[in-house]
C-alpha cells in the first residue's frame, strides 16, 4: 500500500528559501571560487538547486558516506564509500547536506576532510533538526529549514531508499 505524506514544505517554498541562501553564500563568497562537496544520495537534488542560483564560480565533487548503524538511527562511526576526485588544498569549501540530524556524519566528515587543508570549509544544509543534535560542535553555516523532529521524505530525503524524487519535503502519516 502507498504511503500517505503530508506536506510540511511545498516545492515553492522550499525553492525560494533556496534562492535566498544561494544569494547569501554569492555574497559571503564575492570574488572567490567555491568548490561545493554534495554528500550523496541526499545531498543531490538540494545541490543541483543551489548551485544553479550560485553567481559566483563553482566547481563540484561528490562524496558517499555511510554510518553504521540500522533504520533510522545513525551510529557516528561513518564509512567512505566514494571519495572525493579532487584535493581540496588551498580551497574555499562548502559541504552540501540534505539535513543535519545528531551531527555524528558531519562531525566525523568535517574533520577527515580538514586535514586535506583547505582554505576554509563550511557547511550548508537543507533541513537541521537541532532537537535532535548529539554533536554540538557542529556549526551550521548555511540552514535553509529548522524542522521539528520528525522524519520526512522528498528533494533528496528518503525512506528505505524511496521518495526521494518528491519535489517537495513531507512526513510519512503512520
Ligand atoms: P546524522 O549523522 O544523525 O546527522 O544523520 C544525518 C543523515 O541521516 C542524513 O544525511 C540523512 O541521510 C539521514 N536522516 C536523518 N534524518 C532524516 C530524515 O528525517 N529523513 C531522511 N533521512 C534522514
Ligand atoms: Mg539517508
């Protein structure tokens, strides 16, 4: 039987807070190169929207990670599954999250990858949960949407590897 899903961002919604951010990180980075790192799966529908409304030179690579752990709950010890093309020395980098939930992912990524020495490193993230962050240190410098906690689908976000091709967030009803 299908899901039912209830809408908690409408497509429109969530792109225009996209164009938003996109146009904040334009500024913060005038006349610089951004190297933008999409953290696949999720990652993708969300970087493809905001680099599009980048006005500032970007380059992209992708990485795939994946935590221990079963179902809903990510564990913190994270597995590379593909790394990066490209070094990052001496590169204005930002990290392309679908969301931030405990932080565990991010905490262990954001300090593999420092020691690549890049010039500087943020993060951007499409969703936060800040209720439910185990890692405290790690800051958000780009959030387009403070959630509650619940889990949602859609613009990248899956259940069981489904619904990620939804244009809009939603919650699965039980
Ligand atoms: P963290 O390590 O707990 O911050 O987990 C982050 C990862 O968990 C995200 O990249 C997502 O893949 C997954 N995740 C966390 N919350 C949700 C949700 O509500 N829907 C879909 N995936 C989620
Ligand atoms: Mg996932």
């Amino acid at each position: 039987m299908a899901d039912k899903i209830r809408v908690l961002l409408t497509e429109e919604e969530v792109n225009a807070r996209v164009s938003e951010v996109a146009a904040q990180i334009s500024r913060d980075y005038e006349g610089k190169n951004l190297h933008l790192i999409c953290i696949l799966k999720g990652g993708v529908f969300f970087t493809c929207e905001l680099a599009k409304r980048l006005t500032i030179p970007v380059t992209l690579d992708f990485m795939s990670v994946s935590s221990y752990g079963s179902g809903t709950v990510s564990s913190g010890v994270v597995r590379i599954i593909k790394d990066l093309d490209e070094p990052l020395e001496g590169r204005e980098v930002v990290i392309v999250e679908d969301i931030i939930d405990s932080g565990r992912t991010l905490a262990y990524l954001i300090e593999v990858l420092k020691q690549r020495n890049p010039a500087g490193i943020r993060l951007c993230t499409l969703l936060d949960k800040p209720e439910r962050r185990v890692k405290k240190q790690v800051k958000v410098d780009y959030t387009c949407f403070s959630i509650p906690d619940e889990f949602v689908v859609g613009y990248g976000l899956d259940y069981d590897q489904k619904y990620r091709n939804l244009p809009y967030i939603g919650v699965i009803e039980q």
